[in-house]
C-alpha cells in the first residue's frame, strides 16, 4: 500500500523537528556561541536546535522507507490539556515551588492520555519530580525554590 506524504506520519514528524530545530538555530544565530568550555547565550539553542533537526532528517528518511500512514484524528483532550499543564505549571513555579510544580505538570499533561492510570502516573511524576531536582537544582545549581517560601 502506497501511502502519500502528505499522510504518512513518520514524514510529517520528521518536517515538524527539521523546521523546529532550524528555527531555533535561526533564533540564535546572532547570540554570541561561545565554546563547550564557556558556553554562550547561543551555545544551548544552537546545539539543541542542530540534534533536533538531525533527528528530523532521520525521522524523515525512516518515513521515505516505512509506510506508515496517519490512523488517528485530533484529540481535543490533548489539545486542551497540554496547555492547561503548562499554564498551571508557570503558576505553580510562581506560587508553590519547584517541586510541586514539577509533580503538577507532570500528573495534569498525563490527563491527556486515553490510558491514564493514577497509581502509575503518580510514581512516574515523583520519580521524574526526582530526577529534575537532581539534575536541575542540585546539577546545574539553578536558584528555583523548592517549595514556595524556601
């Protein structure tokens, strides 16, 4: 079975992470880059940019080779609640702190999911709440509040 780009998911994904990749190397192009040693305002954006838009090539080229056509419609509880999580965590950081935040857009963005299961999404917003402490706070020293007060 042919499938026509326009309908094969794997392409459609791959032109999605090409165009953002390449964005945000555009949008930092002008930052001063810097080195791995002294990175500069434009190191991360570019960096990051550059392997997504190569994960889009190979996405892409996956899709030239695998058929794989579009088999869902739009989820308008996705689309509503995706959002939702990420304006309740701008709030939460403001008005709670790091760690309720996480744990919030953690449990809220998995409300999205037809299979939601409440025991499993708590573990996993607590083990990913973990881990973003440990990386964020303590790996990287960021200067987010815990907890709203701290």
């Amino acid at each position: 079975m042919k499938v026509p780009l326009n309908r094969n998911k794997e392409i459609l994904a791959g032109l999605m992470f090409i165009i953002v990749g390449a964005t945000a190397m555009f949008i930092a192009k002008d930052y001063p880059f810097g080195s791995a040693l002294r990175m500069g305002p434009g190191y991360f954006p570019t960096v990051l940019g550059g392997l997504v838009a190569l994960g889009g090539i190979v996405v892409f080229i996956e899709g030239l080779v695998k058929q794989a056509p579009i088999t869902r419609t739009w989820s308008v509880r996705a689309l509503i609640v995706l959002p939702a999580s990420t304006w309740i965590f701008g709030l939460l950081m403001e008005h709670a702190g790091f760690i309720p935040a996480i744990f919030g857009l953690s449990l809220i963005a998995a409300l999205a999911s037809p299979e939601f299961r409440w025991k499993e999404q708590v573990l996993l917003a607590a083990g990913l709440t973990a881990g973003c402490v440990g990386l964020f706070i303590y790996g990287l020293g960021l200067p987010y509040p815990l907890f709203a007060g701290h």
